[in-house]
C-alpha cells in the first residue's frame, strides 16, 4: 500500500471506525474524485499531505464522510420489523402510562429506517408515545433524512403501497412523508465511536449492517457501548450476518430470531 493509502485509511479507521484494505483502493478514487476536484487538490499523494498539516480537521471531516457507505431502504429486510411489532406491545405495557417510547437508529443514513419503525408504531397506535432517534456521520444524509423527501425509486425499494399512500404525499416527482411520523423522529450527527451517554437510554436500538466495516476490536467497543444504552428488557438489532459471538458477553441472541438480541440475563437484572 502506498503512503497516501495508509493515512486515508488510517484517518478513516481513527475517525469512524471503518478499516480499508488494500483491496479497497480503488474506492479513494471513485469516491474521493469529487472532493478532490473541489478542493483543487492533484491527487491522493496531495490530499495525504493537506490532511497531514495542521488545521485539516474540515477536510478530514469530508473524507471521511465521502468514504462512509450510506445504503438503506424502507423495511429492509422485512422481518426485524415483523419482529418488532411484535415486541412493542410488551415494551409498552412494561412502562409508565406517560413514560415515552425510545428508540435509536444508529447508522440512519438517509431516514428511512426510523421512519419505517414510526410507520410500526402508528399501526399499533403508538405513535404519539414515539420517540426515534437517528444517527449518522453524514450531515448531508442527517439533512435528507430531516426533510423526509424520497424519489420513487427510493419509495419503491420495500415500502408496501398501503404505507406509501397513507403516509406520503405526491410533490412533482417526490415522496414527503407525513408531519405526524417526521415529528416522531429527529436526526442528528454522530459517531458510534463517540460517548453515547447523553443520548440517554433506549427500549429499541437499531444498528444494522454497520458492524461489518469495523475490526473485531472496534466491534467490540460499539456493541459494549449500545449494550450501556439499551433498557434492561430492551432489544438489539443488528443486521442478518452479523453476530456478537466472540466480540461481547453482553447480549444474548433471542431464541428463534436471527439478528435480534437483548441483555444477557445477568446484565439485565443488573439494569
């Protein structure tokens, strides 16, 4: 690997967790292209040294973000949502009448998990006790994911035509998502690497097909951290191929569902 290569992949690693092997390379030129046009900036050697010299944080910030896979679709997957309706009943019925329904969408991207959780919830009735909470590194997602705008290809990647019309209004060639389920859910930036702990604590937290970018180590670490964010008798979910076995003692998978996981026993009662 070159010397530029290792200190994008260096910052990338240190910044959000991601590791960038060599058989990555060809991703600092299709996605870095950009930027570097922008910036006026020759070449990968040219954009090492800029981030190498002091006061590089802005263009730090910007490689990382271009470097950052942001995929997502309504009800992706399908099941976790499945599951998910069906696990909201008990959540629910284990709170406080005025007590507020929290969960957390780590990875957002541009919104459309969050809004698919508010969707479950409304069809149960309980979108007024709702609270969604999504995160990304990405502010220009954050922004899109604020807006709640989508193309129709956007709208047409798993969402049911009974949602898109209840929830969704026609403008031009865009989708806007109601007022009722945008109130429900915000969106802010942030970093799964960062101190979760004024963000409070969770009955539901999404955080799928994120942990497949980082090492054992960094995995580890975020599953630790969510593990200190979750309610006791709350659930975890993570994407379909990934595990906790081997990197965290503190979940335990829950039986009969794959990607789901709630407090290993011991951590729950200690909660």
């Amino acid at each position: 690997m070159s010397a530029a290569f290792e200190t994008v992949a260096a910052l990338v690693r240190a910044r959000a967790g991601i590791v960038l092997g060599a058989d990555k390379a060809y991703m600092l030129d299709t996605r870095l292209g950009g930027l570097m046009r922008a910036e006026r900036i020759a070449g990968l050697d040219a954009l090492a040294a800029k981030l190498r010299a002091p006061g590089s944080e802005r263009l730090a910030a910007a490689v990382t973000e271009a470097l950052t896979t942001n995929e997502s679709f309504f009800f992706r997957d399908g099941k976790p949502f499945e599951h998910l309706k069906r696990v909201l009943p008990r959540i629910v019925a284990a709170r406080g009448a005025g007590q507020r329904l929290r969960v957390l969408s780590a990875a957002c991207s541009t919104g459309q998990e969050a809004y698919s959780v508010a969707m479950v919830a409304d069809s149960l009735g309980l979108l007024p006790r709702l609270e969604v909470l999504g995160t990304d590194l990405s502010a220009e997602v954050v922004r899109r994911a604020r807006e709640g705008t989508y193309s129709q290809f956007e709208v047409q990647r798993g969402l049911p035509v009974q949602m898109l019309v209840k929830h969704f209004r026609q403008e031009g060639g865009l989708w806007q998502i109601s007022p009722g389920l945008r109130a429900a859910a915000r969106f802010e930036t942030g970093n799964l690497l960062a101190d979760l702990r004024p963000l409070g604590r969770f009955d539901v937290i999404f955080c799928r097909n994120v942990l497949i970018y980082f090492d054992a180590p960094t995995k580890g670490r975020v599953l630790s951290v969510l593990a200190d964010r979750l309610a006791p008798d709350g659930v975890l979910y993570l994407g379909g191929a990934e595990t906790v076995l081997g990197l965290s003692d503190r979940f335990a998978m829950v039986e009969g569902e794959r990607g789901v996981y709630a407090l290993a026993p011991r951590l729950a009662l200690a909660g």
